[in-house]
C-alpha cells in the first residue's frame, strides 16, 4: 500500500515536471515568435494562457475549480481593460487642467503630486513599524540581550494595561457622548483584535523558542493567548454597540448608570 502511494506520488511529480517544461517551451516559442514579428504582447498573459491551456487538456479542469479560473482570466483581462481607461481619464482631466489653468495649474498638480508622495511615505512608514512590532511579537527576532519568556510577558503586560486604557476611555467617552473620539477607540480595538489574532496565529513560532527556556512554561502561554483573544473580543463588544448608540443620538446614560459604570472599573480594572 505505502509502495502504491509513493509510486502514484513519483509519477505525479515527473507529470508536474512535464507540463512545466510545455508550458515554459510554448510560452517561450510564442513569445519569441511575436516579438520577431514586433507584434505587442504581454509575457505574464501568454505564460498565463498557457499554463491555462495545458491544465484544461490534463483535465485539471474539474467542477470545483473550473469557475474560480474562468474568473481568474476575466479579472486579469478586466484589470488590463480598467488600467487603460483610468490612464486614459486621468490623463484626460490633467491635460484638460493644465491647459486650461496654465502655469498655475502645473503649480497647483505638482504641489498635488508633493503631497501625495508624503502621505505614502507616512503610510509605508507606519506599515513598517506595525511590521516591525509583529515580528518581536511572533518572537522571530531574539536579540542575546532579552530573553524570548521576558519578550512575552512584556507583550502580554502591554496589551493588557492597552485593554484596561481602552476600557476607561469607553467610559468617559461615553459619559461625554463624544463620538469622534469613540470613533477613534473603535480603531484602537480593531488594532487590538488584529494583535491578539496575530500573537495567537503565529503562537507555534513562539513555542519553539519557549521550548529551550521552559517546556511548561509553552502551554501556559497559549492559555494566555487564548484569554487574551476573549478579552479582546469582549472589548469589541462593549466599544461597538456603545458608538451605535452613541452615533444613533440614543438618550445618554443617567448619572446613576455611569456611576454604576465607574465603580465596576474601579472594583475589577483600577484596584486589581
């Protein structure tokens, strides 16, 4: 039975290996032989088409997958299509601009095209740091210095003081009704909940670390984990409903209800 698998599996793999090599030679061929003719074409879409091709021959093309290619190739087609006409538009209106506004025009685009480039410097920036942070996090980068149970505790404290944080601004934002700055706390929780779902993903890269310092100390981190995941997710379900009511200019609370409410913080968050 195990010879049977491993002989059905070798042939599987001279099979793969085959259909690459027609599908790199065909694609090769058509290629070189519409550039000879200095016809346009594009490389990524004759390679594309071809491995399409050799699949639906194979009869790789089965009943479950069949929708999910036809729908591959119309949205790259779709996307061509789409390029072009929002080249075409833009380029339109920025003609249509500048001849119309002259020097002042060229001025006002290019202060335009200044600030775009600052704001995607901004946001490539910040995605980097939040990178940064998800690879200490996943315990990827150790330096000799800290410890990887030290980097743990140290996540885990952090997100927990940030949950307490988020909690009492809740409470105070809700006791003033002020939706903008719920607004920005519903940001913060869904950060939040990306960042425990995060920690919790990529627990495995942790564990394996763990495992020079402590074997034991491995399953109470993933019970943390899974704690911290909850919390998070009650969070949610307190901030969200809280900016609905808010946002829906629902009647406030009374003073009694939000006394009520700072006493639980105070009983469970500030005293513990």
């Amino acid at each position: 039975m195990v010879h049977h698998f491993f002989l059905v599996l070798s042939l599987e793999v001279r099979f793969d290996l085959v259909r690459a090599s027609v599908n790199l030679t065909v694609a090769s061929i058509l290629i070189a032989f519409a550039t000879s003719l200095k016809l346009p074409l594009s490389t990524t879409y004759v390679t594309f088409m071809v491995a399409m091709g050799t699949s639906l021959a194979d009869g790789a093309w089965g009943r479950e997958s069949a929708v999910y290619r036809i729908t591959g190739v119309i949205s790259i087609i779709g996307g061509w299509f789409l390029t072009a006409i929002t080249a075409f538009t833009v380029a339109f209106i920025f003609a249509n601009i500048i001849n119309a506004g002259g020097n002042i025009a060229i001025i006002a685009l290019l202060a335009f095209a200044v600030f775009i480039i600052i704001k995607t410097k901004k946001i490539h920036k910040k995605r980097q740091e939040n990178e940064q942070e998800k690879v200490l996090e996943n315990g990827k980068e150790i330096s000799e210095e800290t410890p990887i149970l030290e980097k743990c505790s140290i996540s885990v404290e952090k997100t927990l003081k940030n949950l307490i944080k988020i909690y009492s601004n809740i409470l105070e934002s809700l006791k003033n009704e002020d939706r903008k700055e719920l607004k920005k706390i519903q940001k913060e929780v869904d950060k939040l909940n990306s960042k425990s779902k995060n920690l919790k993903d990529n627990v495995h890269n942790t564990i394996k670390l763990l495992e020079n310092e402590s074997i034991e100390t491995g399953h109470y981190y993933v019970q943390v984990l899974d704690f911290l995941r909850e919390i998070a997710h009650c969070i949610n379900f307190i901030s969200l409903p809280v900016l609905k009511h808010i946002e829906n200019k629902h009647k406030g609370f009374l003073k009694e209800q939000i006394d009520e409410l700072y006493e639980i913080d105070r009983k469970y968050f500030i005293e513990n």
